[in-house]
C-alpha cells in the first residue's frame, strides 16, 4: 500500500486514504507545484489472484474515461504501471456518494432527485453519442457522487463497453443485480442505450423511496406505493425506463429528458386540470353546434373556432416577452385540433430557440423533435411546409445545438438527417435544395472522415468537402441579411477546415488560388461584419486571431508543386 506521505511519480503527495474496495485503494493526493488536488487510484498486484485480468478492465476503463470530456464525468490524468501496482491518476471528486445519503437519511426529496436525474440523463446522452456508442451499465447510487455544490458525477466505468453490434459475449453478467436491465444476465440479449435508461430507473426508485432493489424481495413496486405522496407523473416515468422489454422503455436518454422535465405535465393532478379544460373548450363547441344550421355549418364553425384559437395564441406568442410562456404559447398552437400540419408554431419555436440565449439546448431538441416525430403525418401532408421545418431545424442543429460543448463537429453531424430530410421532401424548385446538400454533405464528411483516413480510403473527399464550404460561405456567409452568429459560425467553420486540411484539399487537386480566394473571401467578410453582442464580438476575434496561422498553413502546403498544383 501507499504511504501517507509518499511521491507518486515524483509528483503526487499522498495525503489521505479515502477508500478501500475488494481490489483497490483511493487516496487524496496533491501536486504541490500545481496547487491541484487529486485521486490516486492503487492496484496492488501481489494482492489480486489473477491481475493480468484485472489490469485489462483497468486498461480498458481508462481508454474510455481518456476520451470523454463532460462535467458530470471525472478525467483520467495520468496511468502509472510500476512492478508492484496499477495506478490510476484521476479527478478527485468531493462529496460523498448517493448510496451514503441513503444510509444516513432514507428517501431523497422528489425534486432533488429530478435534478440529479436530469444531469445523468445529460450524461448518458453524451455517452451513447460517442462514436462508437459507450454503454455504461453500471448505474447505481454506488456510483454517483454528489458534490458540495449539489451537482453529481458518475464514477467507475468498470464494466461500461464501447457498443459492438451482435456482442453478445461482452454483455453477460455485468452490472449490479437489482439495478441492472435483464438482458445484462445470463447471454438474454445485447446491452444498448435502452439498458443505461433502465439502470437509471432502477436508480430512482431507490432514491425516492429508500428502498433497494438489490435487497429481497428484489422488485419495483409502483412508486406511490410505498409513498402516496410522490408523482404520479414520476412513477409512469420509472415504471416506463424499468419494462422488461428494451422496446417498451424511452428509446434515448433525450426522450427520457423530455419526460424528466414535463413530469407534472403526465400526473393525475395536471391531467384532471386539462379535463377541465377540454371540457370548458367544449362546452363552447357545442354551443356554436345549438346556433349552426345542419352539419356543413357545424364544420365549418368548428374550423374557424380552430383557426381563431390557434391564430390567437400564435398572437400571444410573438408578443410574449417571457420566454417559458412563448414555448408554451407555441406548443399550445400545434396542439389545436386540425392546426399540427401547419408550419407557423414550429417556425416560431425555432426562432424563439434562437433568440432567448443563441443556444439549442438538449431539453430543448427533445421538445423541438417530439412536436415534430408526433406530428409528423399531418406535416408530411404539405411537403412544402414539412421541408422547410426540416431546413430550419437542421440549421439551429448546425449553428446553435449546444450538445457536447457546442462543438462545431457534433453540430454538423446532428443535422445530418435533418437535410437528409429536406433532400428526400422538397419539392419540385425548392430554392434552398442546393443549401442542404452542402450541410448534408459536410456533416457526413466530418461523421466519416476519421473512419476513412483509418482505412486510407479519404482520397477524393477533400475535394467535395471544399467546393460544399465554398457554397455555403457564398450564399450565406456574404448575405448580410442573415444573424451574425450564423455568419460568423460559418465563417469559423471555413477557416478552420483550412487550417487542417490544407495538404488534404491540394492533394485532392484544389489549386492555391482558389483555396487563397476563400481565405481572402472569410478575411474580408469577418472584417465588414458588424457584431451587436460580446459573445458574437468574442467569436470574430477568436476567428480573427487565427487567420495568421490559417495563412501560414496554406503557404506550408503549397510551398512545393509536389502533391497538387499551385
């Protein structure tokens, strides 16, 4: 074991023993140079009967936890493989773990729990968006660390597994009973993001009512149950991500968020209130039935009642100032019997998205693409109305979507389908068809490029990706009717695909003066644009600060003929 006291690697002071499993040691350990606090994971090798085994989890544990990069996940700093131990360097988390709050204090309150739900929902999202997927597998409140400020991390990535189609052999007998999704025992089907969702649910029935269903009887029982007072809304949602049948629970942590943040919205309490409602709503329709004349008029009044209400309430909602009741507003238009297929409501959605921070959040996608999966026949009806949605909703995906950081590759592959979409549906002239080829086109080049340069099958895709960018920055980045944030976005977008695939791009036959043309295309058209706010100032000057090295890496690569042409 470590001595208190003791260097790791000449650098790591241990000062503390924290905790001690079956096979391993944590200490609290500071860099004194860096003034950071970390933890110090020990391994002994004499202490375990076959560590060769035991190190390949290891090792396969840190290569996941290397690549990721969350807020609610720990970082692996440093991995030490000395003649007597394995040694894992990582974040130290404070706090202690949810299961000691259960020990200590019984139930949690509903709402907390939410939160915390909500944050490892957030957490699964990003896992199962890596490519290839990660599934972690081992949610329990074990594993879940809550931290002074109130927020959570998911530690031990023990057992989660990067996704292999038809891998049944990586997922038997993994996970904690009680906690795990049937088919992670005994070889009853493959481990997916559906078996994450269960896991998290058997989670929550854990913490809302203090009961642990690794301990006999082993079951779930309805949450209300063994507390009446807790939501109805909530039971449904745990009950749902707890079905035995991976098809029956919420299909994508996304959907389990949309879910988490309208709760209330699927309790018995709100729904008798919308009875209510509805039977206000028609007690008015069968008024105008009393004063109509024969069925033709009836139609026809309740078509115009539908179009007064929804006109109304798309009224309210341009002129609302809060944004939670503009989204309601909008939402409540699209569900206006006989208005779903209208493009009005989901327009204005959008553009609210927009307006309210100049970010597309994930509880917001989840809303965007449930409003539209739900209605999707009737706007399928108008191909005209259904393609320009699409349109617009894969650009606030490109521009605004602020999964993973907002990073500009994760926002161009989440718009694929969304163009694929507009490519499929458009009608015959539809003005923006050449756009979302490009968009479509450029997202698959950053979905796939990694794959083909790994198989050396990138050759003749440089070429493309270059002519698509070209496109974009001269239809939309030089209209200076369109936000400045799109504008800057793009040209962000240009200028960094220079800088690293300029050799790419020459020796894919693209000469030095039509690569030179769009540097001096993005130079000029980042300098006429006139920013409004300090985040759009922010983004022209980091654009602008880089443009000397985006030169350098153009004159680099076609400072001989060799591999292109000049």
């Amino acid at each position: 074991m470590l001595k208190i006291g003791s260097l790791v690697d000449g650098k790591y002071k241990i000062l503390s023993k924290v905790g001690q499993g079956g096979m391993s040691v944590v200490y609290m350990a500071i860099n004194e140079k860096a003034n950071k606090t970390w933890a110090v994971k020990e391994v002994r090798k004499d202490g375990v009967l076959d560590f060769e085994a035991v190190k390949q989890g290891l090792v396969a544990e840190t290569d996941i936890l290397k690549k990721l990069s969350h807020p609610n996940l720990p970082s692996i700093i440093d991995v030490i493989d000395t003649d007597d131990s394995f040694i894992i360097i990582m974040d130290y988390i404070q706090g202690n773990s949810l299961n000691k709050a259960l020990e200590e204090y019984g139930a949690q309150p509903q709402d907390r729990v939410i939160e915390w739900a909500k944050q490892l929902c957030d957490v699964l999202g990003y896992l199962h968006s890596r490519q290839p997927p990660i599934i972690y597998r081992d949610m329990k409140p074990a594993n879940i660390m809550l931290k002074p400020d109130g927020n959570v991390t998911l530690i031990d990535f023990g057992t989660a597994r990067e996704f292999k189609e038809k891998n049944l052999a990586d997922t038997t007998c993994l996970g904690t009973v009680g906690y795990a999704a049937p088919e992670q025992f005994g070889g009853m089907g493959q481990t997916d993001a559906r078996t994450d969702i269960y896991c998290l649910g058997a989670t929550l029935y854990h913490l809302v009512t203090g009961c642990n269903p690794s301990e006999p009887p082993y079951e779930m029982e309805p949450i209300r149950q063994k507390n009446p007072a807790l939501s109805s809304g909530l039971e449904r949602i745990i009950l749902k991500c707890t079905q035995k049948d991976p098809n029956n629970r919420y299909q994508s942590a996304a959907e389990l968020m949309y879910a988490l943040e309208h709760y209330e919205e699927i309790d018995d309490v709100y729904k008798k209130k919308q009875k209510r409602k509805l039977a206000g709503f028609i007690t008015t329709l069968s008024l105008a039935v009393i004063f109509a004349v024969g069925g033709f008029t009836l139609n026809y009044f309740a078509a115009q009642k539908a179009t007064d209400t929804y006109q109304n309430l798309m009224s309210d909602a341009a002129k609302a100032t809060d944004y939670n009741k503009k989204i309601k507003l909008y939402g409540q238009a699209i569900a206006v019997p006989n208005k779903a297929g209208e493009k009005d409501a989901y327009l204005g959605l959008i553009q609210a998205y927009k307006e309210n921070d100049s970010v597309f959040s994930t509880e917001e996608s989840a809303q965007l693409i449930k409003y539209i999966n739900n209605n999707k026949k009737q706007l399928q009806a108008d191909p005209e109305n259904y393609t320009e949605i699409c349109f617009e909703t894969g650009k606030l995906f490109w521009y605004y979507y602020d999964y993973g950081k907002g990073n500009p590759i994760t926002r161009a592959t989440s718009s694929i389908a969304w163009f694929q979409d507009v490519i499929n549906n458009a009608p015959e002239g539809y003005e923006n068809l050449n756009m979302a080829k490009a968009y479509s086109s450029i997202g698959k080049f950053y979905r796939d490029i990694t794959t083909d340069v790994t198989e050396a099958d990138d050759k003749g895709k440089y070429k493309p990706f270059f002519d698509n960018i070209n496109e974009l920055l001269n239809s939309i980045a030089k209209d200076t009717s369109e936000s400045e944030i799109v504008r800057l976005e793009l040209l962000e977008l240009a200028r960094n695909a220079i800088s690293q695939y300029a050799t790419k791009f020459k020796g894919d036959g693209v000469t030095k003066s039509e690569i030179s043309d769009m540097y001096y295309l993005i130079r000029d058209t980042l300098e006429d644009i006139e920013t409004t706010t300090e985040k759009t100032t922010a983004k022209k000057n980091g654009t602008k600060s880089l443009l000397f090295d985006t030169k350098k890496a153009i004159d680099a690569a076609y400072s001989t003929s060799k591999g292109g042409t000049q």
